[in-house]
C-alpha cells in the first residue's frame, strides 16, 4: 500500500499574512518618519527602526517558512532527494516546476535571511529591509502557483 503525503500549507498562508500586514504598517511608519516635523524626527526615527526590525523578525520567519514549503512540494512531486542538495538546487527546481520566477531573487532572499542576525549594523538593517520590502509580489506568486499546484 502506497502512502501520499498531503502538503499542507497553512502555516505558509498565515506567514504570508503575517508579512503582508506587517509590510503594509511598516510602509506607513517608514513615510510618516520621512515626513516627520523637525519636533518630532526623534520619535519617527525610533519607530522606524522599530517597525524596520519587525518587518525583517517577520521575513526572516516568511523566507523559512517559504523554503521549507518549497523544499516538501519539490520533494513529494519532483525530487525526493531535494533535501540533500544545497539550497540553490532547491530555487532552480523550484523554477522549472512552475512554482517560482525567478531562482536567484529567491536565492537573494535566503542570503537576506542569512543575514539577520547582523542587523546592529545599520547598512545591513537597510539591506535586509529593501530585500524584505521586495519579496511581496515574489511570496505572492508562489503562494498561488502552489495553491494551483496542490
């Protein structure tokens, strides 16, 4: 008797929506701190560094979530050997099954998350933010090639 394993993927959907409305609120602080009066740049810069570690906390759990979701579809449908082979296998197959655009933006974002646990400097803080601001439209369409594909 032969087992199916059934991908589930709630826990990537509730990343996603945990990224979209963090991302959305952290656009809002980020302009309101663009914006502030000279009276009150103080506290705008702190809450945009605040709301910038939030949103890179929240990529960082997204991107984890994302290539762990990635590796279980690659490995029940494609490659079940996917989990002993470097992570850039992963994005490559990933890309020729459909479920990815682009193999080296989500590359990119591994990298990214690689490198949150050196956001005390603040030229990478703003690296990983940009690269985390730009996953939106990447984490959607993977999510709905997936959806299609399960």
């Amino acid at each position: 008797m032969a087992f199916e394993e059934k991908l589930d993927i709630s826990d990537m959907i509730n990343c996603a929506a945990n990224y979209y409305k963090t991302l959305q609120k952290s656009l809002e602080i980020e302009v309101e701190a663009q914006y502030a009066a000279d009276e009150k740049r103080e506290d705008a810069e702190f809450f945009y560094r605040f709301s910038r570690a939030a949103m890179v906390k929240v990529y960082e759990i997204t991107i984890e979530s994302a290539w762990k979701t990635m590796q279980r579809w690659v490995k029940i449908n494609s490659d079940n050997l996917i989990h002993e082979k470097p992570k850039r296998e992963l994005f490559r197959t990933a890309h020729q099954c459909g479920l990815i655009t682009s193999p080296q933006d989500w590359w990119a974002f591994y990298e990214g998350r690689n490198k949150t646990a050196h956001m005390y400097h603040e030229e990478i803080a703003e690296e990983v933010y940009t690269l985390a601001k730009s996953l939106n439209s990447h984490l959607q369409i993977f999510i709905e090639r997936l959806q299609e594909r399960i």
